[in-house]
C-alpha cells in the first residue's frame, strides 16, 4: 500500500502494508524547496528537515503564516506557528476574539484559550451575564476550573450577588454549589455570602451536620459557630454524650471550650466518681486544666 500526504511544508510518502488489523511500513519526506524559499523571504531562514515535517505533519502553509503575520504576530517563531495549528488556533478565531475587545492577545494566550476551550461563544455568555473585558487569566481560570454561568446565576437567584471571578473559582474548587448553598439557607443558615460557603465547606459543615444540631437544640448556628465547632471537633455524637452526663444546655461557645481542653463525658464521670458533681462548665475546664482537688466534695 502507498499513500501521500501532501502539505505545503512538503511530501510525506508513505509505503508498507496492513494484516489482521495491522500496519507496519515506512515513510519519506521531501521538503518544498517553494515553501522554504518563501519562508526564507518572510525571515523564516535555516529551516532544516526535521521543522519542515513539523510543519508539513501539522499543515503549517504559507497561506497560514501570511494570514498570522496580517493579524500583528509578525514575530512568531516555528514553534509557535506549530503550536497555532497543533491546539487550532486559527485566523477566524484571532478575528473573533478581536471583535469582543481582545487584540492584544499573545501566542501563548491563543494556545492556552483553544487547550482551556476559552472560545469566543464562552466569552460572549459571560458579557451577557456582565462579565465584560475580563482577564485572558481569569477566561482561562474559569474554564479549568469548571465556572459555569449556571453557578452564577443559582448563587444570584439566591440573592448571592456581586460576586468577582475570583470569588467564583473559589466556589468550585471547594465545591460550593448552588443547591449547597439552597441547602444551607433551607436550614436556616442565611445572609451567606462567599467567603462563608467556602469555609463551611472546607471544614466539613454540611446540611445535615446543621440539621442534627438543631435537633439537639443547639442555637445561634451561625457560619462562625458552625466552622467553630468543626474545627474543634463539636459533633452531634459530642454533644448526646454530653447531654447524658447531665449538660443539657450548652452553648457553642461551651462546646468548643470543652473540646478545645479535652473536657469529655468520661471526665466527667471519672470526676463524678470522686465525689465531684453539678460542676459548672469552667469548673470542668479547670479541673481539666490543673486536676481535682484533694478534697472530695461537691462544688
């Protein structure tokens, strides 16, 4: 079997054969001495053979380069103008992109939108949505990370507003979504804004931790009190335990104190053993802290 693959850069000529499924054979490239005259005119001098094929296997034509240097890349080296055609940047996409405000955009930047999928479409939606003249690195942040116009608009209808890109990223890297932040407001938890989202979710504050606390009657569920008592290990277990060794009515400040010096069930029945009992909570904390007095009794 032969076949030709025939580009500007050159001919590439392939011979060999297939069998059951697969090939084995040779190929040959002949450079366009054409191309690379015209390519020495343009400032493009010494092409040896191997970037020639790399041109010709990515179809980097004289047309192309011409197109390139008319839009102002004047200086792009062969390697950027394989890097255009190998990540499909093309002279219709540098046009789109200039008819939404953005002409100054580098190799680089045209290569990093095509890998990211920053297309002219997704810049015209975030305008739409009031996102205009952004950053090429906050486009490219967006789209790695996942920012859709569905965040915004779920965090906007539940009157999470005037939120930056920055903002946004956050979001979806901690996984702040929009029926989370639902979630959050049906159990109470309100007045939410970004910087609270994304704590409650760093820190393993989830709807149902909320709702068992409630359950247990733990008031003043604020996002504070909420990160507080995860971080610290206040867990609805905790405070049952608590509730049967007869603290009934603790606050979250309590909670966290105790947790904060180690202050537990078992201590307390271990001192309860030793006569103490009906102890406050700082006398808990300070027993923990500096150990039962001599005497036995009831304080």
């Amino acid at each position: 079997m032969r076949f030709q693959l025939v580009r500007d850069a050159g001919t590439i000529s392939f011979e060999g054969h297939f069998r059951d499924g697969k090939g084995v054979g040779e190929f040959r490239f002949t450079p366009n001495s054409e191309f690379a005259s015209e390519m020495k005119s343009m400032g493009f001098a010494g092409l040896n053979t191997h970037t020639l094929f790399s041109m010709a296997m990515h179809d980097v034509s004289r047309q192309f380069v011409r197109e390139m240097r008319d839009l102002g890349y004047k200086n792009a080296t062969t390697d950027d103008l394989i890097a255009m055609r190998i990540h499909g940047v093309s002279p219709a996409f540098v046009k789109d992109l200039r008819a939404l405000g953005y002409s100054s955009l580098s190799v680089d930047n045209l290569v990093s939108f095509r890998i990211h999928g920053v297309s002219p479409e997704f810049v015209r939606e975030w305008n739409g949505l009031g996102f205009k003249n952004l950053d090429s690195d906050d486009l490219v942040s967006m789209r790695i990370h996942g920012v859709t116009p569905d965040l915004l608009k779920d965090m906007r209808g539940l009157g999470i507003n005037n939120l930056s890109v920055d903002d946004l990223v956050s979001m979806r890297i901690h996984g702040v979504s929009g029926a989370f932040a639902k979630e959050m407001q049906t159990q109470g938890v309100s007045r939410l804004d970004t910087d609270q989202l994304v704590s409650m979710r760093i820190h393993g504050v989830s709807p149902d931790f909320v709702k068992q606390m409630h359950a247990l009657g733990i008031a003043e569920l604020t996002t504070d009190n909420l990160v507080s008592m995860r971080i610290h290990g206040v867990s609805p277990a905790f405070v049952v335990e608590m509730k049967a060794a007869g603290y009934d009515h603790l606050t979250v400040d309590q909670l966290v104190s105790m947790r904060i010096h180690g202050v537990n069930a078992a201590f307390v029945r271990d001192i309860a053993s030793r006569g103490y009992k009906n102890l406050s909570v700082d006398d808990l904390i300070q027993m923990k802290i500096t150990g039962p007095r001599r005497q036995r009794g009831t304080i």
